[in-house]
C-alpha cells in the first residue's frame, strides 16, 4: 500500500499537486490536496488513452469532464508503464429519481446525435451478424434443455434445479422473440443499406453521468447509439422486481432527441430480451462438487438472473405496446382521409 501511495505522489507531483490523503474509489483514487479535491485514475491500456483523446476530439468533448493537463501540458502522466488522467472530483447524485434517469436517457441520445452518422451496410454483413447471434443463442439453449431433461428425468429435484425447469418455458419464449426481431432486423436491413453508427461512450451508467458532463470514456468507441442504451438497461435492471416507470420511459425520453428507424427499435428489442446470466448460473452449478454446492446461494444467483430477465420484459413490453398504440393511432388519422375520398 506504502509503494502505491508513493507512486501516486510521483504521479501528482507531475501536476503541481501534494496530496494530503487519499481515498480509494473502484479504479479512481479521491486525493485531497493543496489545491483542491481530485479524481485520480490509473488506465489500463494505450487503447483506452487513446478513447479519452478521440472522445475530446469528437462532439463529446464538450460533456466531457475536463482533464486537467500536466506541468508538462500533457493530458496523461506516466509513471513506470502506466499512464493516469486527472478530473475535479465530484460524487454525482446520491438519489436515483424520476427526473434524474429521465435525463440521463436525454443527455445520452444528445451525446450520440452529436456525432451521428449513417453508413452503408451489404446483405453479407447483415447475414453474418444474425448468424453469429443465432448460433451464440442456440448453443445457449441447448444448454438449457440438456440441463432441463436431465433435470427433469431425476428422482428427486434440488431446489435449484427446479427453479431451472420453472422458468425454463419462459426464457425459450425470451429467445424466440429475440430471434424473431432480429429477423425483422435483417429483411429491413436488406431493403435500406444503411445504419447509423456514433461515437459512444462504452459504458453508459448514471455514476458515469454528471450532468452536463460524462465521466469514464476508457471505452468509447464508433458503434450503434444502441449499444449504450442496451448496456445501460442490462446494467439497472439487475434490482428487485418491480422496475420504476421512469426506467420504461427512458427509451422515450431517449427518442425525443434522437428517434428510431423501426430497424433499430427491431434491433434493440432483439438484444434486450435476450436472456442474460442463467446459463452461467447453471453451468457454476454443474461444475461444483455436490458436497460444495450450497443451495441457498446458487438459488439466489439464479433469482437475481430472474429479476433481471423479467425488469427488462417490462421494458420491452412497454415498447411494443407504445409501438403497437402508435400504428393504431396512425391508422385512426388516416382513416377519416379516406372516407372522404370515397364521398
């Protein structure tokens, strides 16, 4: 701890900086100095400095949070084979709200309309993806109904293992519709050629999010605006049943910034009723010895996975719905239209 702390001062001694006592935070380190709090952060990789540098080049630069620059007019000091940036250290929101979730799901579809662009995309390309994922979901599932019929075909049934076969019936149908929108997915794909791509964040969460700024871009990278969206969702619906309002409207609030093709909507539908999480539950439990196997705790696991699943149906189903409320109400405008024609 003693050598780290003194790597630490040598690296804030490139800044001008004393530090007078430190706190670790995750990956950040909170330093209380002479001049002031810091966010101290240690990076993993040139690839994630180059990230930071590419994100303050693009239209995210401006909500980024400030690095501050070295003695030396550097935006990254080194300190044997690490780098290291430095920000103003803030602790975010302590309360998780209505409007606050609303406005990151604002903030984020702005972040990615400001870098937005629309690429060419061949039949080849589109193929290969729905294939890739359909293989990566059918090795899932066959996961899950060997271990089922096995399951199932046992004299007696641990607790576990029934919780396997109870909710077995409803992620298959998790899967089938994911498999089905991601068909939807391709024949509009074929039809348009285009899909839109946008420097995104990498890994968009709300303790990343501290408006106006964004915080931790080690990850960005040029990818569907989706992708944000999508890893924000996995990321908070992993609570108890059942999710706030505000999280099912958030697509909303996204779209009021930056709509969806019905690609796209086909396409995020897809991903997020993915089934996430059990087949690494079950495959933890098959790999432990009987006498290691204690019930209690892969049973929770298994829950959580559960929560998840069914906080991210509530999302999906209230998109579909809203979707479906849409055409209906585009078809009731349109009807009065053509009566009149006929008169």
């Amino acid at each position: 701890m003693a050598a780290q702390a003194d790597r630490y001062e040598a690296v804030l001694a490139q800044y001008g900086l004393r530090p007078e006592r430190m706190e670790q935070r995750g990956k950040a380190v909170k330093v209380y100095t002479n001049r002031g709090v810091f966010a101290l952060k240690p990076l993993e990789s040139e690839q994630e400095a180059a990230a930071i540098w590419q994100s303050l080049q693009h239209g995210g630069g401006r909500r980024c949070l400030p690095l501050y620059f070295t003695q030396q007019r550097s935006l990254f000091a080194t300190e044997g084979r690490r780098l290291y940036y430095l920000q103003a250290w803030h602790d975010g929101e302590s309360k998780v709200e209505k409007d606050v979730i609303h406005t990151f799901f604002r903030e984020l579809a702005r972040l990615h309309r400001a870098t937005v662009r629309t690429i060419e995309v061949g039949e080849e390309e589109a193929a290969a993806y729905r294939k890739q994922k359909r293989d990566e979901w059918q090795r899932t599932r066959a996961v899950w109904e060997e271990r089922v019929e096995r399951y199932e075909a046992a004299w007696y049934m641990s607790p576990f293992q029934l919780q396997c076969c109870t909710y077995f019936h409803e992620v298959m149908r998790a899967y089938a519709f994911a498999e089905e929108r991601l068909d939807v997915w391709e024949e509009t794909l074929k039809e348009t050629k285009q899909w839109r791509i946008a420097w995104v964040h990498g890994k968009a969460r709300l303790s990343h999010h501290l408006p106006p700024y964004w915080i931790s871009w080690e990850r960005a990278h040029w990818n569907s605006p989706l992708f944000d969206v999508i890893a924000a969702l996995r990321f908070h619906v992993r609570t108890m049943p059942p999710l706030g309002r505000e999280w099912l409207e958030g697509m909303e609030e996204y779209e009021k910034e930056l709509p969806l093709s019905d690609g796209e909507r086909a396409f995020l539908y897809s991903h997020l009723a993915e089934p996430r999480g059990f087949v690494r539950c079950l495959e933890r439990y098959e790999a432990a010895s009987r006498n290691e196997r204690n019930e209690r705790e892969y049973v929770t696991a298994l829950q959580r996975c559960y929560w998840a699943f069914k906080n991210m149906e509530a999302v999906v189903m209230h998109l579909v719905q809203r979707d479906a409320a849409q055409q209906e109400e585009a078809m009731d405008n349109e009807q009065p239209a053509d009566e009149s024609s006929n008169d």
